[in-house]
C-alpha cells in the first residue's frame, strides 16, 4: 500500500455501500490497511446510503448501482443533494452503458467495474477526494464515444442563440483536451511541462469561467465544443 500522501490533513472519510455483506465488508477491510483513509460508515441499500450520508458526510460514497429500495443511481441524486461535496464512486458488475450514463447524470464522479484489484481502490478513492474523475477504462471509452455522437447531433440540429462561448486561453485549452483524454494532473504536467500544482490552478480556472463544477463536465464540454478536434 501507498500510505499517507504527505499533503493531505485528514483522513478520507468513505461511506461504502453494497447489499452483498460479504463484498462490502471486502471493500471496508482493503480500505482499513490505508493510513489516510477512513470508513466512517456502511450500508446495505440505497435509501441507507442517503440517510448515512446524510448523517456522516463523507467525503466519498463507493456505491453499487442495483439495490434493493433504492437504486444506486436514485442514491446518487439523493446524496448529492443531502452533500454536494461529497464525490460518488460507482462501484458495479454493470458495464452497461445506460448505467454509466445514468451515474454520471446522477452526479457519480466515478465509474469502476468490481473487478478492480486492491492496489487500485484506494487510489481511485484519493483521485476522487482530490477532485479528478476516476472511470474504468473501458467504460470512459463508451461514455466519451456516446458523448461525442450527442454532440455531433447537437451540432447537425445547429446551436440556438448569440450567446458567446467564454474564452480560454491556449494553454487552459491544452489542459482541458488533456483532461477529456483521462489523464490525471500528473500526466498532463508531465505532457505539457508543468508543475502539478500549475496544472491544478489551470483546471480550476477552466472550471470557473465555464461555470462547470468537475472534471467530468469539462471533458464532456471539449467533447460538445468540439475542443478536441482543434489539434
């Protein structure tokens, strides 16, 4: 295991949800070994989860999207609504990708797929605390697929309006194609040789002049814009 990133104060607070006790409890278990993350509570279904939330508010919610009550798609809405701040993290045998839309319209951050190995859980967990969205692989290939044939539509039907796009500047530009690409902070300073915390401030003014509130809905804005195809 990694341990404690030297950056971080306090423990990432987790609400782990699953029906299947055996797996959640997995899930608790893995968790326990890090250092800089916490579960602070469980639950068995979905109308659990929002009123755990609720009561806890955690800084991240692992999820199932099928459960008795209340759907993890319904839970999703109903904690983001109870905590805004806390980041959804679907964590499913589904890779259907009507769930996947689904999540994310419901304000889910991530999307993985169960069969993620231990290594990678707690990492996904401090990538969401930390702002970035966390999708299997082959599940961000659907969604940024899906999206792109929404937009191509969008663009066919024409845009109504003389409202003007908000400007970016060519390296908030750079950062935000990068971003609808999957990589993390690392990898696009990396790509575009600057710091980590550069990278940071970039996204975070994107976000602000977009008034957009995560990752996710900046890619798929570079997606809708066509800010992908200006390579």
């Amino acid at each position: 295991m990694t341990g404690t990133p030297p950056t971080r104060r306090e423990p990432i607070r987790v609400l782990v949800v699953d029906d299947h006790a055996f797996f959640r409890r997995g899930l608790v278990s893995v968790l326990a070994e890090e250092s800089d993350i916490s579960v602070v509570g469980e639950a068995g279904d979905g109308r659990q989860a929002v009123d755990q939330a609720g009561d806890l508010l955690p800084d991240v919610v692992l999820m199932d999207v099928r459960m008795p009550h209340i759907s993890g798609i319904d839970a999703c809405t109903g904690i983001k609504s109870a905590v805004p701040s806390a980041k959804i993290v679907m964590l499913t045998i589904s890779d259907e990708e009507e769930d996947l839309f689904d999540a994310i319209k419901a304000g889910a951050t991530g999307y993985l797929l169960k069969e993620i190995s231990v290594i990678e859980l707690p990492e996904a967990v401090r990538a969401v605390a930390d702002g970035q969205s966390f999708i299997n692989p082959s599940m961000a290939t659907k969604l940024i697929g899906e999206f792109a044939t929404l937009a191509k539509k969008e663009s066919d039907k024409g845009r109504g309006g003389d409202v003007p796009a908000p400007r970016l500047t060519d390296r908030e530009k750079e950062v935000l194609r990068l971003v609808a690409r999957g990589l993390n902070n690392r990898d696009i300073g990396q790509e575009l040789y600057i710091s980590e915390n550069t990278v940071k401030n970039h996204i975070r003014n994107i976000l602000e002049k977009l008034q957009l509130h995560s990752r996710m809905e900046a890619a798929l804005y570079a997606i809708r814009e066509r800010i992908l195809d200006e390579d």
